[in-house]
C-alpha cells in the first residue's frame, strides 16, 4: 500500500469514526489534504500566454511560451506539481520542456514556461497558433488558445516589429547591476549640496544657466573664473590611478551581475574608441589616450565572465553644433552648438569636433555599432539615454538579427527614442528605467530602477558627505524591495577624475555584496510573487523549489526575549514545510512555524536570531518532497 492510499484509507476511517457520515469536512477541521487525496484543483487558470522572441539560454533556440498560472481555489488550498504539466499542442511546434511549477497556493499567481521548437517545415517569424493545455493526470483542467509568431525571424526597423522583442531571461535572473559615470564631469566634481543639489553630470549645462538652483554658473566663475572653459578641464580627465581590473573586482565584491559604464555623456566626451569620421572628442584622441571603455570591458571578461556587460550612450550632446538642427527642449535642454562662454556669449570650439552631414546618421548610429559590433566592446545592454533625433529602429533591429545569428540574447533601455521616452512607458524598449524612484507595485512589465550611491547625483560629486552616501544596508533593502516586484537595481558609482573610487562608495558595495551574496539563492534568478505589492516590511521572492520571506526591519525582542513574527501575507507554506534561516551566523537554523487559518504564518523568533544577521533577515521556506 503506497503512503497516500494508506492516508486516505485513516483519514476515511477518522471520519468514520467521528461522525459517521463519510463525506470530507477539510476546512472545518484545518486539514489541509495533500495532492494525493485532493481532486484536480478547479481553480487554475492559464494567462497571457505568449509565444515569447525569448529562447532559454544555453539551449538551441528552445522558443518560450510564457504565461501567467493563477489559483483561484479556496484558501489554504494549494496545487502542488506531481500530477500537474502544463503543455501545448499545435501543428507548427512541438514541446521540448512542459512547464516547471511547484507550488501554487490559492490566491497565487506564478510565471510558467513551455519550451517549444517549430517543426522544419515552419518558417522563422511566421504566424503559428496552438493551444496550451494543464492536465491533472488524465484530466484537462485548463486550456488556451495561443498565437504568435514561431521561431526567431528578422526584426525590422519599426517600432511595431521591436515590440515583439522581450528582454532576455538572463536579464531578469542578473538583478543587481552597476552603473558607472565618468567623464569629464568628474573632474570639477560639483552639483552643489542639500536641497540645490543636481546631478554633477550635469555640470556644463548648468554652468550655462545663471538661475539654476545649483548655482554651477556661479561656482564655475568663482573657482576656474570666466575664462576657463569647460573643455579645459579635459587635460585633468587622467584616470591615472584607473585600474580596470580593481573596478570589476570591486564590482563582482558587491554581488553585481552586470555593469553598464557610461560611454558618452550628454558633454559628448567618448571614452571608448569612436570612429574617426564621427568624432575625436574622446579619451582615446585626447586626455589620457587610452580606450577606458575596452580596458573596463576586457577585464569584466577576463576575471568575471559571469557579469554581463552593458553601455550607456546618450543619444544627443549638449553643444554638438551638428546637433543644432534637432535641438530640443526635452528633458532640460539639449541646444546643440557651438558651445558659448556662458560669461561673456563668445563662441567657443567643441573640442575633437569631426563636422558630418547629419548628427543622427554620420555619428550616432556609426558610434552604437561601434559598441554593438566592434569585438573590444560587444555590448550585451544597449542603455539609451534622452532619445531625440535617432535612427534606434535601424541600429537596434540589425543588431538584434546578428545577435541572434550567434546565439546571444541582448536588450536595451526605453530610452532609445523610437518609443516614448517617459521612464515609465513601455511603448519604446526592452525594460523602464524609472530614475531615482522605485516602482511601488509589482509590474508584470521588466523595470530597472536606477540611482546614484550619492543623495542625487551619477558623476562623482566631491561636495557630498560620506554620510550622505548610500550604505550597504540602503542597497541590500532597496535591492530586495525591487526584486520582490520584478524590478532590477541599476546602482551607480562616481569615480573620481583619477579613477579612483571613492572610499565610502567601496566600503557600501562591499558590505552589501558580502550579504547579498551569501543570500544570492533568494535574489539571482528568482521571479517576483504576484500575490502582494509588498508592503509594510515584508517581501517575497520564489525560486522553482522554494519561497523566500524577507524582513526588512528587525521586530523589537527584550534582549534573550522570544516573540511571533506574524507573515502577513497566505505564503505557500504547507504543514510539512521546512523553514530555515537563510544567511547570518544562524544560517540554515530551522524555525518553528505554524499556518492560521486565513493562510498567514506565525514564526517563532527570538532575538538571537535577529541578532545573528544584518540589513534584512531572509527565511526560506524548503517545500515537503
Ligand atoms: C496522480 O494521479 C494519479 C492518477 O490519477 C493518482 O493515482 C496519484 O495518486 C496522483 N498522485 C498525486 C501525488 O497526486
Ligand atoms: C585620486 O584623486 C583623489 C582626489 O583628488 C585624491 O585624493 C587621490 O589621492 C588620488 N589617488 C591617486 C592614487 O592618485
Ligand atoms: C534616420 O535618421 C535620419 C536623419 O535624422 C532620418 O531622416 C531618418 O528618417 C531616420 N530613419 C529612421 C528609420 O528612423
Ligand atoms: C490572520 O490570522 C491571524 C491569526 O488569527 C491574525 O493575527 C491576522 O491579523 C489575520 N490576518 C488577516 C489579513 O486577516
């Protein structure tokens, strides 16, 4: 006799027992029946289905089918994965991978994917359909109608084929990245303090604008005087103390899995290798003469190839006096040029100036193609900023087509400009990038919310106290709350001019990295918990066979005190669970915990346990094979 039917045969005889009448009473009794003795679950549901432009990483373009499973089942309620497999049929693809699902308590909703594979006689990018099916055993318990587009075509350039590209999974599994602004912005250092504080890559439009709260205008007339220009500062962009293999290092100490340095700012200084034709305002025809960008590329490959490597590239510059004819206002002024001394209103050279026919087709595009195809550089993430003027649908859907031609998924920003630009507008990219703020709510839509380590700044500003600087704590608790609503974390640093990293900005990715890595099964490559918007100081991360409840704020235990930490949300935590401790000096601690009736779960804790971890305290829940 198997284990369940001996189950089922003491549950029957109790019930016999007590009541003489043999029907199940499972809720008025608390028990919560096991997938054995349960009937197929009458609430699941199969969502959004969508034949994906994602292929799983490593396969031979395995196509993914990605949808949203819900449980509408009564609470307490749960499925578990023996006898369910969500697949598909059609006459264009066939399954290679059924879904992997584990656990969907009621009231749960979790991400699925079918890997499927058009048959031969199906061309790449052409229209298919089919129908995806869940069946528990033998039984069909919910189906879909879906169509899509089967295999890997041609993008085109339009911003209806781009839009039928996703970001890649490897993108959602990295979560925590680095940004990195240096330019020539890092050597006068400045954006002011407190409320007049701005962001220090700012610093030569600023200067421009005598009203400006942060009063770079006047700063610059009274620290350089009126007839230092802005270029001037190029000699002193050194980077003689810049070493790149002790910034990827420092980066992959903070637990980073991607990093994405800025390769021209708006002041359209390069410091990557620009094509001569384009321009030679760069650090490789000027200032240091050194390819910084291939320098930091080539060690992130050499000494952490598990880091992705991305680029920032601002689509228009300031005072490009090719870039006068698409002036904008956009975004706080992008004027073109030539620059003007601000004093006086004298034109001023726009140092390495190269004059082309047309901004957008003789230097933007040829410079992302640079970064896209030359071999120092091939980067993974192309980070857009401001839009504008641009040729994004040619440069991104040729670039994608070869991407795909090797067998490398890439991604890029909203900020391209063939969509909306608005942070939080879908409509033109891969991902939004909200800047300075997170997103409240979980979003089904991939973000990436980015920041500074400073108060408000990317460029290093030497004005900013340590104290003002993120700390590891900070980083750890707003990586979490991100992650937990399907967000990735951009985290920026501002080197100095010299290339040195200041100090207190090592010292908060050290420590972060330090937790976030020994906690990294609860952050890399877990997908969000739709459930709850993550509210109050609980968050939730899954992973395919566990559930992460993390706590952002210690409860007050009376030192040697214990208390019940209420989890207030129906987490999937079923009586024979594991909890455990994961991380700090208590790690793999199991806890004692029990399930109420309306699906949330009391811990008990005590404050030895509080005590033996920092930032945030994660709990795993191990599901009962
Ligand atoms: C799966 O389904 C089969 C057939 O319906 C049943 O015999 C078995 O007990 C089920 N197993 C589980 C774990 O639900
Ligand atoms: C880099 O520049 C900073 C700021 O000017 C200075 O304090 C530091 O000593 C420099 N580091 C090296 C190695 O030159
Ligand atoms: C490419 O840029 C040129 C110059 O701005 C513009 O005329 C053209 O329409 C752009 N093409 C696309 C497809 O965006
Ligand atoms: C669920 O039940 C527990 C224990 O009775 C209670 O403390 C908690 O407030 C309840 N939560 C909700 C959302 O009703």
């Amino acid at each position: 006799m198997s284990k369940s039917t001996l189950a089922k045969c003491l549950r029957l005889a109790i019930i016999l027992f007590n009541t003489g009448i043999a029907y199940p009473t499972p809720l008025e009794n608390h028990i919560v029946r096991t997938p054995a003795e349960r009937d197929a679950p009458a609430g699941l549901s199969i969502n959004g289905a969508t034949l994906t432009s994602k292929w799983f990483e490593g396969s031979d373009y395995v196509q993914i089918i990605e949808m949203v499973l819900s449980n509408s089942d009564p609470v307490n309620s749960f499925i578990k994965a023996d006898n369910l497999t969500i697949s598909a049929s059609s006459t264009s693809f066939n399954v290679i991978r059924p879904a992997k699902i584990t656990r969907l308590m009621a009231g749960q909703k979790i991400v699925a994917q079918i890997g499927v594979k058009k048959n031969t006689e199906v061309a790449d990018g052409s229209s298919c359909s089919g129908t995806v099916t869940a069946t528990w055993g033998d039984a069909q318990i919910a189906t879909t109608d879906i169509s899509g587009i089967c295999g890997f075509g041609d993008y085109e350039a339009s911003k209806t084929s781009l839009n039928h590209h996703w970001n890649p999974d490897w993108y959602n599994d990295a979560k925590f990245g680095i940004f990195i602004h240096w330019g020539i912005y890092s050597v006068p250092a400045f954006g002011n303090v407190g409320d007049k504080q701005d962001y220090a890559e700012w610093y030569w439009l600023r200067m421009t604008q005598p009203e400006y709260k942060s009063q770079t205008y006047q700063h610059h007339r009274d620290t350089y005087g009126e007839d230092f220009e802005y270029d001037s500062f190029i000699p002193s962009f050194t980077g003689n103390a810049f070493d790149a293999k002790e910034w990827v290092d420092l980066m992959a100490a903070a637990g980073a899995k991607y990093i994405v340095p800025v390769t021209k700012h708006h002041e359209g200084f390069a410091i990557f290798d620009v094509p001569e034709s384009t321009s030679l305002r760069s650090s490789i025809h000027l200032g240091p003469k050194r390819d910084f960008l291939a320098e930091i590329m080539t060690a992130a490959k050499t000494y952490h190839p598990d880091i992705r490597r991305g680029t920032y590239f601002s689509m228009p510059e300031w005072f490009n006096p090719d870039y006068a004819q698409y002036a904008t206002d956009c975004c706080g002024g992008f004027p073109g040029g030539p620059p003007k001394n601000p004093y006086t209103g004298e034109e001023v050279p726009y140092t390495g100036h190269v004059p082309v026919d047309d901004y957008v087709t003789g230097l933007q595009l040829p410079q992302m193609e640079t970064l896209a195809y030359d071999e120092r550089y091939e980067t993974e993430i192309m980070w857009c900023d401001i839009g504008g003027a641009n040729n994004a649908t040619i440069m991104l859907s040729k670039w994608l087509n070869w991407a795909r031609d090797q067998g490398r998924q890439v991604t890029y920003n909203n900020r391209c400009g063939y969509g909306s630009t608005d942070h939080t507008d879908t409509s033109g990219g891969d991902f939004i990038t909200p800047e300075y703020y997170s997103i409240d709510e979980t979003l089904a839509n991939k973000w990436e919310s980015n920041r500074g380590m400073d108060p408000f700044s990317y460029g290093y500003n030497a004005g900013t106290p340590d104290s003002g600087y993120l700390t590891a704590q900070d980083i750890v608790t707003t990586l979490i709350d991100i992650v937990s609503k399907n967000g990735n974390f951009l985290l920026d640093v501002g080197p100095m001019a010299n290339g040195t990293i200041p100090e207190i900005m090592q010292k908060g990715l050290r420590e972060a990295g330090s937790w976030i890595k020994e906690r990294g099964e609860s952050i890399y490559g877990t997908r969000y918990w739709q459930t709850t918007s993550g509210v109050g100081d609980f968050r939730y991360t899954i992973s395919d066979d566990a559930f992460y409840i993390h706590v952002l704020n210690a409860p007050n235990i009376p030192s040697k005190g214990t208390t019940t930490l209420l989890v207030p949300d129906a987490v999937p935590f079923l009586p024979n669970d594991k909890i455990e401790v994961l991380g700090g000096s208590l790690s793999g601690t199991t806890v004692t915990a029990t399930k109420n009736e309306n699906g949330t779960v009391e811990i008990s804790v005590d404050s030895s346990l509080f005590a033996a971890d920092r930032y945030a305290w994660t709990f795993k829940i191990i599901y009962e094979s």
